[in-house]
C-alpha cells in the first residue's frame, strides 16, 4: 500500500468482529456465501501487489504467529533464500493439540474461505506455488469441510492455473495427521508429511533454508493464515492499531475449565486476562475464588488469583514471568488439587515426547511418575526438589519446545503452589476432596 | 484374501500420489486410508501399503507405530475416546470415563465381547470449551454428561442393530 493511500485512509477504526464473525451456530461453508461478504478482495488486493510488497505490508502490521511462538510472520517470509532455485512451499499448521486450545477448529470447521484466502495472499508473497494444510487426524469432519472449500475454490479459478487470470499458480491440498502432538512443531510437521515419525529436526538450517523436501519452506499457525486477508483489508497500519504496539491486529482467546461461559472470545491483542475470564467467560462457577489460571496452553507457566491484571500479548505475558502461547486459558478454582491438575499435565508431555533427546523422553518419564507418587499418597521429602531439578535438566537440552513445555508447568506449580505440594507428602495423602 | 483398496479408496490414492514430490510423502495418508477401509492397521495391511507404496515394510512400520491413530490392534465398531487432559479432566472427564469402562465392562485399550464397543483414554481432542467431550468413531460429542452418554450408548447399540451386515472390528467403517 501506498503512502498516500495510507494518508487517505478513514479516521475511524473499522469495526469487529474480525476473526469470529460466525453467529453461534452459523458456518460460512458456501463460497457465495462468503463472496457476498466481501471475500476475496484482500486475495484480488494482494495480487495485484509485487510479492514482496505484500510482505512488507504484512511485516509492517507486526502480525506475530498465533501457534505460540509469537514469531513475526513477515519476517519469517522474509528468510527465504533470494537465490535458491528450488521451488518453495507454505505449510499450514493446523495440527491443534496445545491442551486447551480449541481455536483454528473455528476456521477448520465453520469459517474456512478466511483461512484459505490467507493461505493463497501468503503463498503469492513467498512465491510458493503449492501449500499444505496438515490438519491433525482426529479432525475427520473438518477435513472434509476444508477439503470442499478447495474443491469450490478450484471451480471457481480462485486456485490452480492462472489464479483469477493473474498468471499466478497454486495448488492446496490437505495432508491428514494421525496422532502426535510433537508434529505441531514445525519441523516434526515437515518430517510428517514426508512420511516419516514426527522427530523434530536440529536447527540450523531452518526451514526457510531447508525445509519441505528439502526445499525452503514457510510454516504458519492457521489463526495468523485468517489474519492475513485482515492486513490486506484494512491495511498494516489499522491492523497494527487493533492490538498494541509491536504485536497487532485482533485475537482469540480460548477459555475453559471453572467459568460459566467456557468458549471463544475475539478481543484486541492485549486484551487484560481479568476482563477475559469475568466478564467474557462470566466468571468462575459458583463465584468461587480462583486457585489458579493456565494462561496460554497448558505448557505456559500458571499464575495465580493476585496475578492476572495482565494485558494478553507477547511481551506482557512474558514480563508476567509466562508466556502468551495460543492464548487458551484454563482457569482452575480454590478446591482444585494443583497436584491432580499437573499431574494431567505432566502425563501428556510424558505420553507425547518423542523420544528423540535423553533429557526429554527420561525426564518427562520423571514428571509424570514423581508428580503421581505425590498426589497418590506415596511423596517423599525433598520430591519437591526433585522434580525442580530435573526439570531443570530437560528445559534448553532439547531439539524442541516439548522439553520446555514439560519443564515450565512443573517449575511454575511446585513453586506457586508448594505448600500444598508439601502438605500431599507430609500427610501421606491426597487431602483435596476428589482424592 | 489378500486385501485391497475399494474403488474409491483406490481412487483416492492415485490422487495421493499426485500430490507430492515423493511417494513417500503420500504414506501417513495411505495409511489412513488403510486404517479406514480394513478397521486396523494389521501386518498384512502394512505390507499392502507397503508394496502400494514400493516402500520397505519396515519403513512402513517404523512410521505407522509412531501414530496414534494408525491403529495396530482391533477396534470396536464404535471406537470410544474420552480426552483426559486438563480442560475436560476440570469439568468430569473422570467420571465419565468410570461410567462408561462400568457400564461397557471393559478398561481403555479392551473391546466389548460382542465386538460394539472400545474404550480409549486419549490426550487433548481441542474441544476444551465444550468440555467433557468424547469422540465415537469420526463424531465429537462435547458438554458431555452421564445421562448424555447413556442415550449415546444405546442410540448406538439401537443403529448396530438396525443396520444390514453390522460388521464387529471395524473402527467404525461399516
């Protein structure tokens, strides 16, 4: 986009929502449907654009990667090897599997065309003339969603040869996952789809350099692919004043466990983590105080009921000590066990490690069988330690964030929520009601 | 008999192998839609894949054991997955897995004698704002309660009944 356009751009903000706008119980499954909205014209926008220029625009609007890393999507774009002759290829990580994130199955079941308009505007960009959309296995029926959303898109001239007569080609396909959270880290995905177990692989080189068959590869999170049409929309600028400096553009905040209103809410990037949880999702059952709330996917470390005035982005949630991750929140209420709910926690990094690095298939085996001695009664002094330790050992000595991910909720529950830790193995029991 | 791909099957295979590069990349969705079509994934379905694929059995193997959907033993035919993880665990998956392993009889990982029914724990299913939820065979059932399940259960039983050549062990592909 020009400057001048930008100059002459309207004064008054547009208006939400951006991401969510099925009504609940609608679904936006016809193409029709969705043209006569006003879709497609960020893709007609776009590919009227130098490539690089899209991705400019998309750098400018400070659109970070909603899979949890936060990473920029135009600068990742930007990675890609000016020289490579090998062809390029975007790959979409629709493998959602995060506990309590349940967020792209929006896009995946009921509001695809935005996915696909992001996947088609980032594929011309990074000069990618075929995408894959990994979407995990258990997902049958939104595959099958997403696959006639392409078939429209094909019959329509918006996909294959010649893209709407601009010269540009494309094919989207679907490739199926088949249970294995490991394969949401991008370079396990790619390892996947080339038909191999999902072992994440050492970087460098990165996928930008070497990726999908060798050849350079762009990965990104479905939620940031539906972002992407909003940019073009609205522009960079606008996108960026929809969230907060340096991390732009709406989000969506997944929240479960003790509210009322347990669900999807689309707010501003930096929306404060208090007003998500009591006026969005109603507050907790029963008005009951909390104990404890899972911020960003059950790998980000809990806070506790004094520490949720926190603004949800990026940068404030790790100034918070925790991280942003795909923004699901779980909150837990006083009368929860902390130790029952690691426990869940730590039995699916143990059941979900890939096995490749010691520290991570050793130490989550750890976890788990330490975290459940303690909650069934059989604690010994000094566990507390223990479990400190070694999760200190496998945090930073792993190929991949699975590592990290099982490290950080022990370290944050042990140490917020100790005594109880102590009380578990000083009493020889479980002294939570449901134990 | 040795097995085969379904027409359809064996049509949506050639169109799998036009999609990559590498026939290799076509394996993980061969292997779905062996999965699929022959209820598991036996020796002898690896080994057709295998062959399909002209890619060595053990190549097949060391992939397909890693996925836990890529099942290597027999399934009811309404195959049972109750997510235990965090968010369903918060709102009762526990109960309903004690309900579900005392009304079928059977524990996670058994199949019920007649062959209807299986029972798996299972991790995170990204249906945590509806939680509890169970997955039967391709369909999410979410807010899931005890009394939800007993008409679940016995509108299952209900269509097995019904149905003409009902075929035990089949994941669900009838």
């Amino acid at each position: 986009m020009s400057e001048n356009a930008d100059r002459s751009a309207p004064p008054t903000p547009p208006t939400g929502p951006f991401l969510l706008r099925c009504r609940p119980g609608e679904a936006i499954l016809r193409l029709d449907d969705h043209l006569t909205r006003g879709g497609f014209e960020p893709v007609r926008k776009a590919l009227a654009m130098d490539p690089d220029a899209v991705t400019d625009e998309v750098k400018r609007a400070s659109l970070r990667g909603r899979g949890g890393a936060g990473f920029p999507a135009g600068v990742k774009w930007g990675f890609l090897p000016k020289d490579n002759p090998k062809p390029r290829y975007l790959v979409v990580n629709a493998d959602e599997g995060e506990p309590g994130t349940f967020k792209d199955r929006y896009f995946l079941e009921r509001d695809p065309f935005p996915l696909l308009e992001g996947v088609i505007i980032a594929s011309y960009a990074i000069r990618a003339n075929v995408s894959y959309i990994y979407i995990r296995g258990e997902f049958v029926k939104q595959i099958r969603v997403v696959e006639d959303a392409i078939r429209q898109l094909y019959d329509r001239g918006f996909l294959g040869r010649n893209v709407l007569g601009t010269g540009y080609s494309l094919d989207v396909y679907v490739h199926p996952g088949a249970g294995a959270y490991v394969c949401g880290e991008e370079s396990a995905l790619l390892e996947s789809i080339e038909g191999k177990p999902g072992r994440p692989r050492n970087r460098p080189p990165f996928p930008a350099q070497v990726g999908l068959f060798g050849c350079p590869t762009i990965i990104n999170n479905v939620e940031t692919m539906a972002c992407v049409p909003l940019v073009l929309r609205h522009g960079a600028d606008a996108f960026l004043k929809m969230g907060v400096p340096g991390d732009g553009g709406p989000k969506i905040y997944c929240v479960s466990g003790h509210v009322k209103r347990p669900g999807l809410y689309e707010a501003p990037m930096g929306t404060n983590l208090k007003r998500i949880i009591f006026e969005f999702a109603g507050g907790t059952l029963d008005d009951r105080p909390i104990l404890g709330v899972i911020p960003g996917g059950s790998s980000t470390p809990v806070l506790t009921a004094d520490e949720l005035d926190v603004a949800m982005d990026f940068n404030s949630m790790r100034a918070k000590g925790s991280m942003l991750g795909s923004a699901a929140t779980v909150v837990f209420t006083e009368g929860t066990c902390p130790v029952a709910v690691l426990l869940r926690i730590s039995r699916f990094y143990a059941h979900e490690s890939c096995g490749q690095c010691t520290p991570c298939r050793e130490g989550t085996g750890w976890l788990e069988r330490v975290v459940e001695s303690i909650e069934h009664g059989n604690g010994r002094p000094g566990d507390c330690d223990l479990l400190l330790s070694a999760a200190g050992q496998i945090q930073g000595n792993t190929i991949c964030a699975l590592g990290d991910a099982a490290a950080m909720p022990v370290q944050s529950f042990v140490t917020k929520f100790r005594a109880d830790f102590e009380r578990h193995i000083a009493e020889g029991r479980c002294p939570h009601a449901h134990g | 008999m040795a097995l085969r791909f379904s027409p359809d099957n064996e049509a949506r295979f050639q169109a799998l192998l036009a999609r990559y590069p590498d026939r290799r990349a076509a394996l993980i969705p061969t292997l779905v839609l062996a999965n699929r079509e022959f209820g598991y994934l036996s020796r002898e379905a690896m080994e057709y894949v295998a062959s399909r694929l002209e890619l060595p059995e053990s190549y097949v193997l060391n992939t397909a054991t890693f996925y836990t959907l890529l099942r290597k033993h027999p399934v009811g035919r309404f195959h049972i997955q109750v997510c235990m993880n965090v968010s369903c665990y918060l709102r009762g998956a526990d109960h309903l897995a004690d309900h579900l392993k005392r009304v079928l009889g059977i524990g996670f990982g058994e199949v019920t004698p007649d062959g209807l029914f299986s029972l798996e724990g299972v991790q995170c299913l990204a249906s945590c704002g509806t939680a509890p939820v169970i997955q039967v065979n391709d369909d999410y059932h979410e807010d899931m309660t005890v009394e939800k399940v007993d008409c679940l259960l016995e509108s299952l039983r209900r269509q097995a009944s019904q149905a003409d050549g009902a075929r035990p062990g089949t994941g669900g592909v009838p």
